[in-house]
C-alpha cells in the first residue's frame, strides 16, 4: 500500500492512476487531496489526474526515470542500504571546495562517473566536493539551473539510488558533499506547477522568468514545498550542505525571510540528525545580512561566495575590463578584497551605474568561499575559456596561492588543478525550438556588454557545445598540465599542514603593494606571500623566513626576495 499527497488548490477534484488503474482523492483543508491505494508498491509508477483529466507528474515526485515528461515513481529512501552510517568531514572553516558539473566530470557523465574519480580528489587534497544542480530539468544534458521536478535527481545521471551510491562513496573518503540547488526560479520546460497552485507570483520578476511565490497568496505551501525539499536533500541523500543559487533573486516581503526560515528548519535538523549541515548562498548584492545570525538583524546563512574577490583577482591577473570587470583592476582593489570580502562595500559602481552594497566589517573569514574559477565565471564567457587559456600558466600558478594562501575558504572548478584544455561551455537540450532560440538570442544580447561578438558564441543547443566541455582525464599525466596539479597539490598540502594558512583571520592579514612596480606582499601571521606580477625581476621586501613554495626562481637578499618574472613564494617566518 502507498500514499498519496498532492496540494491542488487550483483544482476541484484529484486523482492518482498507476497501472492498475485510477482512484479519486480524497479533498482536504488547504487545498490538499490525498488517497491511499492498497495495489500501489515502491517502484510502481503513476500520474495525478486534476480536473481535465491530464496526466501529470508530481510536485513532489521522488523519481523521474522517463524525464520530466513521463510518469512519477514510488521511491522507498528507507529502502536503500547505505554502506557508512557515520562518516567524519572537515570542518568548513579548514575547507577546500571543488565544484564539478556530473555530466562533464567523466566521459559518461553519471554519478557513477564522478565516483571514479574521488581518489584524484583525496590525493589533491579535497575536503567538500559541490555538485551542481542534479535535480530533473529539460532534456538529458545541461548546467542544471533550469530545474523542474526538484525533489527527483536527474535521470540521465542515474536516479536515486547512483545519487545515494556517490554519497556513500564521499563519506567513505571523508569527503563532505554539498548540493547546489535552486529556489529562485523553475525551469520553463515540464513545468506543470502552476496546473496545481500558486508556484509562481506575478509581483516579482526574476532574469528567468517569473519569481517564485514566496509572499503571496499561498506562498505558506509553497515555503512549505522549497524548505521540505532541502530537508529531504540533508535527511534522505545525506547531503552536508546546500548551495543556494542566486538568492539575490529570491523576492521576499515577509516579516521572517524564506532565508531565515530555511536556516532556522536547516538547524533543528542539524539538531535531530546530531551533525552539522551547512547553507552556503550565492548573492550578488554584497549585503552582509545574508550571513549575519537572525539575532544580529541577518538571515542565518552560514557562508556566501565573494564575487568580488574573484573579479579583483582576474583582472589583475588578465586586464580584463568589460562588463563587471570594470569596477575592478588595481592592485589596490586586490589587496582590499584579501582583507575585505567586498570590495563594493557602498563605493561607486560603474557597471551598476549606482552605488552598490555595504560594510561586511566584523563577519570573520569562513563565512566567505573564494576562488579564481567557478562555472559562472568560466561558462558565462562566450568561449567558455578557463583561466589557463587567458593567461599564462605562471600568472595561473600565482592566482592559484592567492586563493589556496589566503584567509578564506578555497575552492576549485573542475579540471582547475590541472589547467584543463577542454572549455567550460553553456550548454542545453530543450525540446522546445522556439525556447532554444529564446536562449541563444539570451546568450548573445548578455555577451555584449564584455564585446563579445555573437559569431564567438558556440550554439548551446548543440549536442558537440556539450561534449566538447567534456573533461579529458588524459591530460593529468602529461605535461605541462602535471605541472600545474602538483603545484595545486603543494599549495593544499601546504594548507593542511601550516597551522597559519588555516587560521581564518581577516583582522591578522597585512597587504602592501606596488601598482606601477606589479607587486602585491600579503603576511597573514607568520606567512607571507610575496607576488611579483611584473615583466621585470623585482626584489620585495620581506623579513628573515623560510621559503616553503616557490613557482620560480627566487633569491634570499638582504632586507628582501629576488624573485624572477611572474613569480609567487610562499615564506615562513622562523621567529
């Protein structure tokens, strides 16, 4: 026997039908319709039948093994025999992130897939691996944002139970594993959630589209809906954190915030579970509210990206300045962004056109995940180009210690820690021509503002934009893609074992810097990185210490470092 649960406000009678047959709901208070049906098992397929008599998916299905346009199915989590009851993880405030995307990570791009190639994450030094979207979305390959069907991992990943299997093989090399998914938006294909109730509000409008009903008529089920999904995500997959795409984008006039809300169930779950989980957000508005504690006036999230340091750091490194990357470009704004983690902390923004965001003064470190590459910043390029094709693997070699040197928590992007060839594209599958077109005509008018010419742009709907984002594993053993992972290698390991490098202080970190000369010196305690930027050699200054790293040539001078052209050291003071 199996129940049935649906909220349905927007309908006047329900029903489920399996294969052996269709049976009436039952309509209760809320707009909720529930039946039980004695023939239905775990495994069983079926649809929900509303007043048209239109088959649908749903809301909450679990499982969709036909994709988002086929029929639901029963799915026992209880039924799953996980391998590691208890696993041990490492605290985020002594993290290093890699974020990967399933369908690119291995050849065949399943979650079984990215489980051969955990060992290569522990030898490098890995501790959270952060999976983009995996719930169901448009066709059998994309980024996953375009979400549909959020309780059900994709299908062309492998369903469930791989999920599970992935899960189960982190813990089992004490990876933590952290999910991103998305509440702002639904993605616009197998969409049906509006055929049941009030999903989506009118009064908010979002870049994809129409917001989600979060404050308005019927917005407490679909709370409801959004919070029992990321329990579900931490409970049943055994997930150990979210990643809570674009929340800038989550439109919110209620007194309690749909942020502070998750936070607060995230935590009475932590509580129930007796392990910690974490909710790390992505948002662009450089407001410190997201991740201050509801008593201190802020929304309870536990950490958030820095866009800003990322941009500071690329365009220094690259020159880049189109688009964002025009409110950035000194040395200056990089060394605000290793002891601030906005740089736009209310100055003037030339790409807003405006004055943007606020001080994050006396938020500490760990509630700040940095990087020199994530999939935005590499995808959202007409090419797809990773950091290694736009500069020179010595320049790549310094923004790597930047990052893995500095007071935040790091994190990589897939191929990252090798320099991998292959780009990182946007790529879909809809089946819809007329939305197909919709986004590449997107795609084009968003490349404009970087001078980005629309013949430079791969089509996302071709099946080879997909497949040429494709990692090649084979590059890791040749050179000089070697070179550079044993450089990444170094600088986790240097992480790991230097009490220094993982003590999270802002307060202790020291910049000083030379715009014209190109040359940046951060001391974080007994550490410093020195980086000459410049096409010359330069001396820096530095106190006695110990060279612990170095990517070039470097010589110990009275009162300072010799260090040759594009070159990063890493000291150990020995007082």
């Amino acid at each position: 026997m199996a129940g049935f649960r649906v909220w349905a406000p927007k309908a006047t009678k329900a029903a489920v039908e399996t294969a052996r047959g269709r049976f009436s709901m039952t309509e209760k208070p809320g707009g909720w319709y529930e039946a039980e049906v004695t023939s239905a098992h775990d495994g069983d397929d079926y649809w929900f039948v509303l007043d048209d008599g239109e088959r649908l998916p749903d809301p909450r299905t679990q499982s969709q093994p036909s994709g988002i346009a086929g029929p639901s199915r029963l799915l026992d989590h209880a039924a799953f025999q996980w391998r590691h009851d208890t696993w041990t993880v490492t605290a985020f405030d002594r993290a290093v992130v890699y974020e990967l995307h399933v369908g690119t990570f291995s050849q065949d791009g399943t979650f079984d897939g990215v489980i051969e190639h955990l060992d290569h994450l522990v030898n490098l030094g890995i501790t959270h691996v952060e999976l983009m979207p995996v719930n169901e979305f448009s066709g059998s390959y994309g980024w996953g944002y375009d979400s549909v069907d959020i309780y059900a991992p994709h299908h062309a990943y492998g369903g469930p139970a791989a999920l599970k299997r992935l899960i189960d093989g982190c813990h089992e090399r004490g990876l933590a594993v952290i999910a991103d998914v998305v509440y702002n938006h639904f993605g616009p294909l197998g969409n049906y959630l509006e055929r049941f109730g009030n999903y989506l509000t009118d009064r908010h409008t979002t870049p994809w589209g129409r917001a989600v009903n979060l404050d308005g008529p019927g917005s407490d089920d679909v709370r409801r809906y959004l919070c029992d999904h990321a329990l579900t995500m931490l409970r049943d997959y055994r997930f150990d954190a979210l990643r809570l795409d674009a929340v800038h984008a989550i439109f919110d006039m209620s007194a309690v915030h749909f942020l502070e809300q998750l936070a607060t169930e995230t935590r009475e779950l932590e509580e129930q579970l007796g392990r910690k989980l974490l909710l790390i957000a992505e948002s662009d508005l450089n407001d410190p509210r997201v991740v201050r504690a509801p008593a201190a006036g802020g929304y309870g999230i536990d950490a958030q990206w820095s866009d800003d340091f990322h941009h500071a750091l690329h365009s220094v490194l690259t020159g880049e300045k189109g688009g964002y990357y025009q409110d950035f470009g000194s040395l200056a704004d990089l060394a605000k962004a290793l002891k601030h983690p906005y740089v736009l902390d209310g100055r003037y923004s030339a790409f807003r056109g405006r004055h943007h965001g606020r001080s994050p003064r006396g938020l500490p470190a760990s509630k700040f995940v940095v990087f020199l590459q994530n999939h935005d910043q590499v995808g959202n390029r007409a090419k797809g180009e990773r950091s290694g094709r736009l500069m020179d693997l010595a320049h790549l070699k310094i923004g790597a210690a930047i990052v893995l040197s500095g007071a935040y928590v790091p994190m990589l992007f897939q191929g990252e820690e090798w320099a991998a060839s292959a780009p990182f594209l946007y790529f879909t599958d809809h089946q819809d021509q007329a939305l197909a077109q919709s986004v590449r005509a997107g795609r084009r008018s968003e490349f404009a503002a970087f001078g980005w010419r629309p013949e430079e742009i791969p089509d996302p709907q071709a099946r080879d934009t997909f497949i040429k984002s494709k990692l090649d594993w084979s590059e890791v053993d040749r050179s000089p893609h070697r070179e550079i992972l044993e450089w990444y290698r170094s600088l986790i390991r240097l992480r790991r074992e230097v009490t220094a490098l993982t003590q999270l202080s802002l307060e202790a970190t020291e910049v000083e810097y030379d715009d014209a000369a190109r040359w940046i010196a951060i001391r974080r305690g007994p550490i410093s990185v020195l980086c000459n930027l410049g096409d010359r050699e330069r001396t820096l200054p530095c106190g006695e210490g110990k060279v612990l790293l170095s990517s070039g040539k470097v010589v110990r001078q009275r009162g300072g470092l010799k260090m040759s052209v594009a070159t990063v050291a890493v000291l150990l003071s020995e007082s």
